[in-house]
C-alpha cells in the first residue's frame, strides 16, 4: 500500500451548511445542472461534463464536484467521480490540497483491490505522489531457550544474535510538470517551469534551465540536506535541443552545510556551471560535477579548469570537488559517444517516447571514506542502457549530507535544456550482523507438566484395595518456585532433583472403585510417612520456570495392606 499518505482512511469531508457560492451556480448553469439536485448524483453528473467546461473554470468545477463526492456511498459512483476526474487530464496540474482531497475521496472505497487499483490510476495521472516508500526485510531471527522448571537467577549477560538482512529503501519524488515549484527548490537564472499553459500545458511541463539564447545560465537547488551514511542513487531525464550544440547541463552534488544565500553555480560556457572561468568562481562548496557536455568544453583543461584530454563532444565527464578559484579537478569522462548527447536543430522537444529520449540514474556508494559512483545511460525509451561509470572512486572525504541540483548553460554555441522525472533515493544494504542484547532474567515462570510413576510399596490408612488406580480428580499442586520439600516422598531422578516442602495431597470425594467392592472417601487424605520412593528417569520440561499446575494427575500403584 501507499505508505505517504499518513491518516488518510480515517479523514471525512466536512459538510458545509453554507449557500452554494456564485462561482458554483455558474459552474452548474453551464454544465446544465440544476443547484437543487442532490449532491451524490450532482457530483457524478458535474465531474462528466468537466471536459466541456470552458478551460477557466474546469479547475473550479473539480473543487465544487470534489466537495459534493463527500455525500456518496457507493464505491462505483466514486469511481466514475474519480476516473472523470482522471481524464480531464488536468491531475499534475492542481494545487496540492485539492489533490490532497481528490485521494481522501478515493480512501472511501470499502474494496480494496478496488481502492488499490484506484490510487494506481491517481498516480499515474500525477495526482497522488508516492513521495515515501519503505520496503522492510524480515524480522531477526527469535531464539529458543530450554530452561529447567524452576527458579534461577542469572547475572545480566550479552547473547549473540544474528540478524538477517534488511534493506530499507526511501524515494523522494519531484514534480516539474505544473506550474507550481516543488518544495525545497530554488530556480535562479534562465531557469525556469514550462507547464504554465504557455510554454506547455499544464502538467506536461519540464524544468527549463536555458533557452537557446547566447550565454545564459540557469539553475535549480535543492535545499534539502540528505544523508550520505548509506549511499545515495539519483534518476532523472533530460532532454538538449533545438540550437547548434552548446554548452551542455550538469548535475552536482555540494556540502549539505551550504546555504542557500551563500550557494552560487559556477561560470557559464564550457565550464558548465560547475568550474570557475577567467575571473568568475566555481561553484560553492561543490563535491563533484558530473557534465553532459555537447560541445566538449568540461572535457578541456583551459579557461581555468584543470585536468582533462581536451574537447570531447557529446561526452559525459565527471570532475571533483572545488570551492572558488580552487579544485574542479578532472576525474574521468567518456569518449564521444555515437548516440549524441543532444537533438539539434529541431524546433520541438524531441518524442519522449521514442529513441531521442535520455534517461540517467546516478548511485553513489559508501566504500570507506569516500563515494564509489556508477552512471546508467538509457538512448532511447525502449533503447539501450549503457553503463558509462562503473565504480569511480570520488576523490575526498564524502560529507555527512550533501544538496544536489541541475544547472544548463549556452555561450557561443546554444541549445535549450531541460530536465523532468526527478527522483532521490536513500538505500540501505546491510548484509548480515551481530547485534549483542543485554538479557536480564531474574525469575522465570513456565507452565510446566510433570509425570512421575511409582513403584514402591506405599502405606494408605484407612482404605484397602488391590492395587487398584487411583484418581485424584482436580487435585491442585502449587510449587513455589518448583522447589518442593514433603516428609511424605523424596523423589530422586537421574535428570531432575525435586524436593517438595510438606507436600499436602487432598481428595475432596475421592472415589475408589475396586473389583470387591465400591468405595466412596468423602475427602480422603493420603499421607505417606517418611517413605523414600526413586522414580526411574522423571521427565521434567518446562520452557522456562515458576509453574502452578492445575489438575495435577498421580498415578500410583498400591500394594494392598495385609
């Protein structure tokens, strides 16, 4: 199930006693619908005739069909609400508390393969976010402990544990696709969101970083600190086009004790953003640059960056960390790769479905001190993925949390840039530990059954029979601390010593029956004077100790009384 939606069943709409407001008549009379009509069935009927609203108010008539879903009960009638809803194609586009309400309307659903398949479709049209997942192995191991059946004190000691593997996975996601910046984002420069119904409608937008124009620079921070103990794996796709092939974008990761007021990129042109240049200083703080570089600039060693083959076109290369005027130092890089790096020349974004399509996922793994990196490339949506980094080690110290970011850059030569479908994702591998527990036990109480046969002589006052077998029915024992001492019965047993302390049997009504004849002893008690009896091999078990054991049965062979 959907985990980030915390309480989300157990919410209801409010009801509203108020008029309807005159935005909602409006919405009403356009869509032909009668004000009067009963909430529940005037819901179904708005939310099918959405789509034929003029565009101004289709948002509004969500709202109001929303609010009046709160009065239906049957789970199809909110799926139809919902699924209306779904193919406005407006879902990415809505302000996050109508989405928030648009999920709790789905909570209602009492099916929950239903209710399942439903939040499936919300999440698909970009209406219910996953933001948090959390996937869980199995629970450690439990261990068995065999104690004898009676009290024992044992000092606090530390028992070895084993652990099986757990793996702990968090995914956060973020939406580019409206018009509204997600939160913790920081936009400076060309950069810019182009579902605004302008540059793209709503909900189909990506995070623009450049247009293709001659040197300009745009950003995106994000000023959310993550933490780097168990490593780190980033995705997104990206798309260059539209001009002559410059400069490129790239991704970066700086020390998560930058501020936002102090962060700056770096310069503009071949340096990506990431690199100083001339006089303008490199980017704040940075950890590493990783460049998709169209003209081959981040590759070169001139212009104040250090390191380097020289020009590569269509090259991902990867540089180090570096503050103002100092480190930025090349790292490695890629040759030129035959797939291209961008779509030039072409006056729409390329087909994201296609083979101009480029998908990228970046892990970051803790190997000691330092960040091991491995980059995926996919060319294509249904074309190859290459991996381009396999292990590079990341030159430094990791810090305990980093910030990561995007920033697209054009000089002489342009190209618009841009990036969607970003995602960051905490991972856990632990592969098998020992975890020391302090086990205090004090006083162990089990319920414990105990079996003893006799089969010494015993003397019984005042009832004679052949041997016969008697049955002492709801005969009660309470053994404190199962250590009990009787002047009646001493019983050894080679795996178990009990001593009970004047151990006091009664019958209440005990009933003998004999072949002779029929006895009947209202309450007959039975004491044995200091008869010393062995039982072969008494069997004691008991999962741990102080038992009281109702019902005690004695089974005794009685020799008769001469």
């Amino acid at each position: 199930m959907f985990e980030d939606f915390s309480g989300a069943e157990d919410e209801v709409f409010e009801q509203s006693d108020k008029k309807l407001e005159p935005i909602a008549e409006e919405i009403f009379k356009e869509a032909g619908l009668h004000t009067d009509t009963p909430p529940a069935e005037r819901s179904e009927l708005l939310s099918a005739e959405i789509g034929e609203l003029p565009i101004e108010m289709q948002v509004q008539a969500i709202e109001v069909c929303v609010q009046d879903a709160a009065e239906i009960v049957e789970d199809s009638k909110i799926t139809s609400v919902l699924r209306n809803i779904i193919k406005t194609g407006l879902g990415r586009g809505l302000e996050q508390d109508l989405k928030d309400e648009i999920v709790k309307l789905a909570y209602e659903i009492d099916d929950g393969d239903l209710l399942e398949t439903m939040l499936q479709e919300l999440e698909d049209a970009g209406i219910l976010v996953r933001k948090v997942k959390e996937y869980r192995g199995p629970a450690q191991e439990t261990k068995h402990v065999e104690t004898p059946a009676e009290k024992v004190e044992v000092p606090t000691e530390v028992v070895e544990t084993p652990v099986e593997i757990v793996e702990k996975v968090e995914v956060v996601e973020y939406d580019f696709s409206g018009e509204i910046v997600p939160d913790g984002w920081e936009l400076d420069g060309s950069a810019k969101l182009t579902g605004d119904g302008e540059i793209d409608e709503v909900g189909e937008g990506w995070l623009r970083l450049s247009e293709n124009e001659k040197r300009e620079l745009g950003y995106a921070f994000n000023n959310e600190p993550l933490e780097t103990e168990n490593g780190l794996t980033f995705k997104f796709n990206y798309s260059s086009w539209g001009g002559n092939g410059g400069e490129g974008l790239t991704f970066f990761l700086v020390d998560g004790k930058t501020e936002l007021e102090e962060f700056n990129p770096g310069a503009a042109g071949g340096s990506l953003g990431y690199t100083a240049r001339g006089k303008t200083e490199g980017m704040s703080n940075a950890y590493v640059g990783i460049g998709f570089d169209e003209h081959g600039g981040f590759s070169n060693s001139k212009e104040g960056r250090p390191g380097g083959p020289g020009y590569v076109r269509d090259s991902v290369a990867v540089r180090g960390g570096g503050d103002g005027f100092e480190g930025y130092e090349y790292i490695d890089g890629t040759e030129r790769l035959r797939e291209g790096i961008d779509q030039r020349k072409v006056t729409e974004r390329p087909d994201q479905t296609g083979e101009d399509a480029r998908h990228v996922s970046i892990t970051f793994k803790p190997v000691e001190e330092s960040f091991h990196m491995s980059l995926e490339m996919q060319f294509g949506a249904e074309g190859e993925t290459k991996e381009l980094f396999s292990d590079l080690e990341i030159p430094g110290e990791v810090p305990d949390t980093l910030k990561f970011g995007f920033v697209g850059t054009t000089w002489g030569a342009t190209n618009i840039h841009e990036v969607s479908n970003v995602s960051v994702q905490e991972t856990v591998e632990v592969e098998t530990i020992v975890e020391e527990t302090p086990v205090e036990v004090e006083e162990t109480v089990v319920e414990a059954k105990t079996e003893v046969l006799v089969e010494k002589e015993a003397l019984i006052d005042a009832v004679e029979t052949p041997a016969e077998k008697v049955e002492t029915p709801a005969a009660k024992v309470e053994a404190p601390a199962a250590k009990v001492e009787t002047p009646a019965a001493k019983v050894e047993a080679p795996a178990a010593k009990v001593e009970t302390p004047a151990a006091k049997v009664e019958t209440p009504a005990a009933k003998v029956e004999t072949p002779a004849a029929k006895v009947e002893a209202p309450a007959a008690k039975v004491e044995a004077p200091a008869a010393k009896v062995e039982a072969p091999a008494a069997k004691v078990e008991t999962p741990a100790a102080k038992v009281e054991t109702p019902a005690a049965k004695v089974e005794t062979p009685v020799e008769k009384k001469q």
